[in-house]
C-alpha cells in the first residue's frame, strides 16, 4: 500500500476504549488498523472507564489535553457509560471533556448505504442512501448551562439553555462547504428550527446566507429540521451535505444511521482541522449486549477509517472502507446485520481482508 502523501514517520493514536462493548470493539479495530498499516502506527492504550473511575475517582485526568496536543496526533475512542455509575458522571467529564477541551467543534457522521438490504427503506439502493451529517459538536443545547428553581416541588422550573455564538455557527457552516467543495459534493442543506427558535437560529440562517455567496459553486438549500427529517426519509437521495446544530444532529444521525444499516455499523469523527481529533463508532456502549462478543466491530473500523482520512492516509482509509463492504457482502459479520459472526472472529475476518491487500 503507497502512502505518498504522509510522512515516514509513524502516527500516535491514544485509544481510549472506555466501557461495555467500547472496549470489545475498539480491540478488533485496533486488530484491524495494525494489520492494514503495519509499522505507520504506534498505540497508546488508555484505561479511562468506568472501572477506573470506581476504582480510583478518575475520570479525565488533569494534563489529560496538554498530554494530547503534545504526544499524539489521534485519538480513537469506544463508548462510555456504566449502568454501576447511575449519574455517567466520568462518560460526561471523559467525552463531553475531550469534546470541550480539545475544541472539536465538527461532529462528522457519514451515513452511507453498503449493501441495499441493509436499508429499511422500500425499493431503495446503495446509491440512493450517501450523504454526511456535519453536527455542530461544541455549543447548542449541550453546554449544560441553565439551572432548576424549587427542584422537586409542584412548582419547579428547570432552564436548559440553547447556546449559539456568531463564531461557532460560521465555523460549522464554512466547514460544512469546504467539505463538500473538497470532495467534489454538489449540495450543502443547513437544518434548523428558526421558525420558532427566532434568536438562537435566526443567526443560523443568517450566518448562511451570508456564507452560501462564498460558496458559489455548491448549490445550498434551508430546511426546517421537522421537514428534513421527514425528507431523509421519504427521498434520501436529495441529500449530500446537511449542516446543523448540535442536538438536531445527533437525532439526525441517529434516524441516518437506521437508514444506512443500524447503529453497529455508523462511525463518526469528532474534528477539529489540523489538530489531534477523536474518532468513535456512534454507538453507546452497550450495557445489554456487553461481555457476550456480540456487538459488530464494523462501526469501530469505519470510525478507524475516518481517523485515517485525518491523518492523511486515505489509501488505507479506503482499504478499511472495503474490507467492511467486503464483509457484509461476503455475509461474515456480526448478527445484528444478518451474519453469524462473533465480534472476534468479525474482526479476524476484516484483518485477514486488510492483511492480504495492505
Ligand atoms: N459516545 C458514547 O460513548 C455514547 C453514545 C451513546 C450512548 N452512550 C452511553 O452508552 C450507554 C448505553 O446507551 P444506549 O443503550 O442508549 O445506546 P447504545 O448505542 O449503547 O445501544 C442502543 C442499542 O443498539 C445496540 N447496539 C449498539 N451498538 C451496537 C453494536 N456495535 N453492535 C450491535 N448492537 C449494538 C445495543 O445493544 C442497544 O440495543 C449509556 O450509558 C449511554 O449514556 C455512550
């Protein structure tokens, strides 16, 4: 495999394979990356987690960013969240925390149909379900800012506030169509609710009409986020780009990944440019099905392959890409899509693929 557009020198990937099936997954990805890239890797594994965390009280430790800026130049991620830790206090300081800390402002969710009988969609094909996700992964209603008032009386108010500054929205937006002139991808569509959220999103759309006349050559489209999810629906191929906040993508990407073969198979890149960013399957952690070498490891690689995209190593990120539509092709996966597969033997099977074309 050439890799003429990177350095000779090999990639630090801290992998933070965190709790339930994160952990079972993240394994077969890294099973899966050191056969498909012997020697342009070099791991460093951390035990951040909920075992950690009962263990000893840590969660993020402190020099935790410092230390990633410095010595790595990725980060490939689980899931976390523990059924023992009833308030996922360490899930929200060890991801929410990277998320902040590391300013990784682009959630990046492709969501791409690999075989047609993946999709529970009537009479649709490979060719109609491919179009990215761009969530705002920073501001928005997931900043924890608001409070209650007579907590636990007949009488209590709870404010959660919905935080959108000038900056964050321009940055999302101006990624979202310099990603799509990069790769050649006609339309941007940006979804929000400005219609009733008159201050946050007004800025939203104003912010993209200004910016949609620097991008001239990518056709650009509003939709209210109630009828977007109803178009991806009902006609997914409209779609190559869609831009919005952080919690319309999250539920976006969630009904995408349903469209694109359930949530074992959906990665996602948490960005941002020219900086060590963190690479994650969207799933959670699984608490219902951990332990039983069940869940399908192919999230985890094609997260993989979306870290290899970052680190400029598209060749490989490709081969990954393949080996996984090879596997669902070839029906040697994991059950949830149709195969017999353990989660194990799911990852042997796309590290021999890589292995013998690498
Ligand atoms: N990024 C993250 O770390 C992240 C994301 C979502 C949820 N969580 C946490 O994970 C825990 C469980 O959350 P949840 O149950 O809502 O969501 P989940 O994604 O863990 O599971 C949802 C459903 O999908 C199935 N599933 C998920 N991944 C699968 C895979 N790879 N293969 C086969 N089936 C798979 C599960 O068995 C479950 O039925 C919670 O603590 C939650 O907070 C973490």
């Amino acid at each position: 495999m050439s890799e003429t557009e990177i350095s000779q020198d090999p990639k630090r990937i801290a992998v933070i394979p965190g709790d339930g099936i994160g952990v079972e997954v993240t394994r077969e990805a890294v099973k899966v990356l050191r056969a498909a890239t012997p020697e342009k890797l070099q791991f460093t594994e951390f035990d951040w987690g909920a075992d950690r965390y009962l263990r000893d009280g840590t969660s993020l430790p402190a020099g935790a960013v410092e230390m990633f800026h410095r010595d790595f130049d990725a980060i490939l991620f689980g899931a976390v969240g523990d059924p023992r830790v009833p308030s996922n206090q360490h899930a929200a300081d060890i991801l929410l925390g990277l998320r902040a800390k590391l300013d990784l402002y682009v959630n990046l969710r492709p969501v791409e149909l690999l075989d047609d009988a993946l999709t529970p969609l009537r009479n649709r094909a490979t060719k109609d379900v491919h179009f990215t996700v761009v969530r705002e992964n920073t501001e928005g209603l997931y900043v924890g800012a608001g409070g209650h008032f007579q907590r636990g009386t007949p009488h209590e108010v709870a404010i959660q506030e919905d935080v959108n500054t000038r900056r964050g929205v321009e940055r999302i937006i101006r990624y979202a169509f310099e990603f799509a002139r990069s790769r050649h991808l006609r339309r941007v569509c940006m979804s929000d609710k400005s219609n009733a959220l008159t201050f946050g999103h007004e800025l939203w759309l104003r912010v993209f009409k200004e910016l949609k006349s620097e991008y001239a050559d990518v056709e650009s489209r509003h939709l209210y986020v109630d009828a977007l999810a109803m178009e991806l629906v009902r006609d997914p191929t409209q779609f190559d780009v869609i831009v919005t906040c952080n919690l319309f993508g999250d539920i976006l990407s969630d009904l995408g990944s349903q469209l694109a073969g359930g949530l074992g198979l959906a990665p996602s890149g948490n960005i941002h440019p020219g900086r060590v960013s963190l690479f994650e399957p969207v799933h959670g952690s699984a608490p219902n099905i951990a332990g039983k070498n069940i869940a399908n490891p192919a999230g985890s690689v094609l997260s993989s392959a979306l870290m290899l995209d970052h680190l400029g190593m598209p060749a490989t990120a490709n081969l990954l890409r393949d080996a996984v539509s090879a596997s669902i092709r070839e029906k040697q996966t994991t059950q949830d899509i149709g195969g017999n597969l353990g989660t194990r033997e799911a990852g042997d099977w796309l590290a021999e693929f890589v292995a013998t074309r690498a």
